[in-house]
C-alpha cells in the first residue's frame, strides 16, 4: 500500500494510524499517528520515558503493537514484516558492531546476513568504506577505532542493504560536536542524492532543528506537536526584536514609544515583541522614523526548540545549559 499526503504528491515512506503499546498498566503509546514522506528526514523528540525508542522498535519490526495501522516502504507491517525487514536499516543508541573482527569483516559480515552473495558483498563493503573516510582503518580491529569511527561503520553496516527508510534511535550520543557534524552530513547525503527516508531520535535539539524536514514531539506516550522547526518555534511565545540605538537619548524616546519592553542603557538596545514578518518590521522602522529616531542595528530573536520543548512537555531539556532559555523580563532593566 502507498498514501500520499494530502499536502503533496510525494508518496508516504512511513505511515501510522492509532499506534499503541503498553506494557501492563503503562501506557508507552496511546494511539499515535505519524506521516513521513519519502525522501525526508523526520525527527522525533521526547523526555525520557515519552516512547521515542519504542516507537522506532515497532516500526522496524524489533517490538510488536498492541493496536493501530502500519505501512514501511509500502508493506503492511503486520501481515509484511519481511518485506518491511529488507527494505530498511536501523542503528540503535549504541553501535552494534563486533570488537574483534576488523572494520571491512564487520561490514562482510553484514553483507553475508543480507545474502548479498561474495562478490557482491564485497564490492559493497569497498564502496562503504570508501563513502565513510574507512579504507585506512579497513583492516583495523574495531576495538582500536574512536568513537566517531565506530559510529561511521555501524552506520555503514546499516546501509549495506541499500535502505529505503533507515531508524536512526539517537545516533550521534556520546560524540564531539565535529563528529556530530561528520554524522549529520552524510544524513544529509543519503536524503538529497538518494531519497533516502530518515526517521531519527535525538536528545540533541540542535540536531533536529538542522536536520529535519518535519519534526514531533512526544509526551507520555502521545503527540503533542509536529511541524517544521519553525512552525514549532512560532507556537511559543517570546520572539522580539532587538533595536540597537547610537546614543541613549534616542533610546529613552523609543522606549516611551514601545510599550512592553525590556531596555539596557549599558548597551543602548530595546527588545520589543514581534515578529519577522514584513508588516511587523516595516510598522516598527514607520514608528521609529515618524520619531525622528535612528536606530544603528536590528535583529530578530525567536525561540529556539528548547523552549518548544519546555513549553510543550512542561520539562526542561536534560541538555539545555544552566540557565539557558529564560525568559526576558518585561521591564526596564538598566545595568
């Protein structure tokens, strides 16, 4: 079976009606849906406990449902599993590779388990290795390799299949921010030259907000969101502008003309909320002109997806720095 989204023509990679599973008297999921379009990343974010992981078991067949509709690459997953099985790839929260056996062995291995057949098997782990900056370490014991290296091959392990939708359960934790990137750039690859279908969690806001195509955030076992990252960000409240002036007689008269703000005389600026829509910014710099005033810069500042997150879940991100996100006063505030 293939849908197709009814705001577009692209065929659903991924598809899910009332999914639910619970585990005695807890509830993990309570009836989700879900629509990923092919060729797109999709990011699901969620405290702890939200059912993030669970839902990537079920929709790779690793866990069953206790209820709902599910179709992976256009098999039905409960009566297609095998199907559904050769036609995707997952990487869990810690790689799944073999210690002992050199980095191309893991990848052969992989190959042999996808009965690709001697040749080409091999041909493939070469062009793997090749893909992911491999070939030196190919003959190294995975025990030597960094972690940045480690999680390059067990997400090369993945592809060897050549997936249609690949689950990605939080893959760059645990990594430098340059290896992040490393990680995030060959994602990126896979979707734009491959079509390549990508449903990741994360605990790395940053992440998503880069990544992804559509985003959902999980709490308690149900959606309480989804959208791009900036549909998400426009939801909460706090997004301002921030007007730099050249001297503070200019400021003092902008901040009697600008109700609900928050002024620094230490640094000349004024915060007013709005937005950065044309309207907005062309009645702000209108006012401004009308007073004869001259402002030296301007900026827009939205929220950022940890205050989505704090706003939808109610929680603070477990990675959001002291102190980080508060929300500006609505006050004068001289330094």
């Amino acid at each position: 079976m293939t849908t197709t989204s009814a705001a577009g023509s692209r065929s659903a990679a991924i598809s899910a009606v009332g999914l639910a599973k619970s585990y005695g008297d807890k509830v993990v999921l309570d009836g989700i849906d879900l629509h990923i379009p092919e060729g797109t990343v999709f990011a699901l974010l969620g405290p702890s406990g939200a059912g993030k992981t669970t839902t990537l078991q079920i929709l790779s067949t690793l866990v069953g449902a206790d209820a709902g509709r599910v179709h992976v690459a256009g098999h039905d997953l409960a009566r297609e599993a095998d199907a559904v099985r050769r036609a995707i790839g997952v990487t869990g929260q810690f790689a799944a590779v073999d210690n002992l056996l050199t980095t191309r062995e893991n990848l052969i291995l992989m190959a042999d388990l996808r009965h690709l057949g001697r040749v080409e098997g091999r041909r493939r782990a070469d062009e793997l290795l090749a893909r992911f900056d491999l070939t030196e370490a190919a003959s190294k014991a995975v025990v030597t390799l960094s972690g940045d290296m480690r999680r390059r091959l067990d997400l090369a392990m993945t592809l060897i299949g050549d997936p249609r939708v690949i689950f990605l359960d939080e893959p760059t934790t645990g990594l430098d921010p340059r290896s992040r990137r490393v990680i995030w750039n060959i994602i990126r690859e896979l979707v734009a030259e491959q079509g390549v279908t990508v449903l990741l969690t994360t605990r790395y806001l940053e992440e998503a907000d880069r990544l992804a195509d559509r985003i959902a955030v999980l709490d308690y076992g149900r959606l309480v969101a989804e959208g791009t990252a900036a549909e998400l960000k426009r939801r909460v409240p706090g997004a301002h502008i921030r007007v730099r002036f050249n001297n503070p007689h200019h400021l003092d008269v902008a901040a009697d003309l600008f109700r609900a703000t928050t002024c620094d005389d230490e640094t000349l600026t004024l915060d007013i909320p709005g937005d950065d829509s044309i309207p907005t910014l062309r009645t702000l710099l209108d006012t401004l002109d009308d007073a004869a005033i001259r402002a030296e810069s301007l900026t827009v500042h939205t929220p950022d997806l940890d205050d989505v997150f704090l706003a939808l879940t109610g929680r603070a991100h477990a990675d959001r720095a002291p102190g980080a996100g508060r929300p500006w006063p609505n006050r004068r505030n001289p330094r």
